[in-house]
C-alpha cells in the first residue's frame, strides 16, 4: 500500500498531499481510517483529516498553523478559502 497522505503528530486535524490528490481518491496514511478527498487537493497542500469547526486551531506537524473561517468537512482541502492566521488577524 503506498501511501499519499503525510501525517507527522497524533495532535494534526490535518495530513499533507504527498502528491495530487482527486476527488473521491481515497487518503491513505498510517494509523487513519480510509476516506475519500471531497475534493481535489494538489501536493504539499492539507487535507482535513476529520470534521472541523468554525474558529478551530488548524494543527499541522503538531503546530497550530490557523484557524478555520468555516466548516470543513473531512476530506476537504484546507488552504487560504477556508483558514486564517491567528498571527495576522491581531
């Protein structure tokens, strides 16, 4: 099995697109339940690895690297339409 989708900390919400991902393609990382990407996700960008609310952290390599600006579905590419920097709202 090889694997498309790169998971570094058990703390991340979000995985990394080893390479193109297209929509209904299944993620496949080490210790997650399949899922399909509701969406195409291109390489080296996130992809929501669970549900996740309006104005919740987005953790990345264990590090908060956002917050969402609305929900986002499991699958769904995670990227500047639907996150913010807490760093530059301030």
């Amino acid at each position: 099995m090889r694997y498309n989708v790169l998971i570094i900390d058990g703390r991340d919400n979000v995985g990394v697109a080893l390479r193109d991902l297209a929509a209904g393609e299944e993620v496949l990382s080490p210790g997650v339940e399949k899922f399909a990407a509701e969406e195409a996700v291109p390489a080296s960008h996130k992809v929501a690895l669970r549900d996740i609310a309006v104005g919740e952290e987005i953790v990345k390599y264990g590090e908060v690297v956002g917050v969402s600006a609305q929900e986002i579905r499991r699958g769904a590419w995670v990227h500047t339409h639907n996150l913010e920097s807490e760093r530059w709202k301030k």
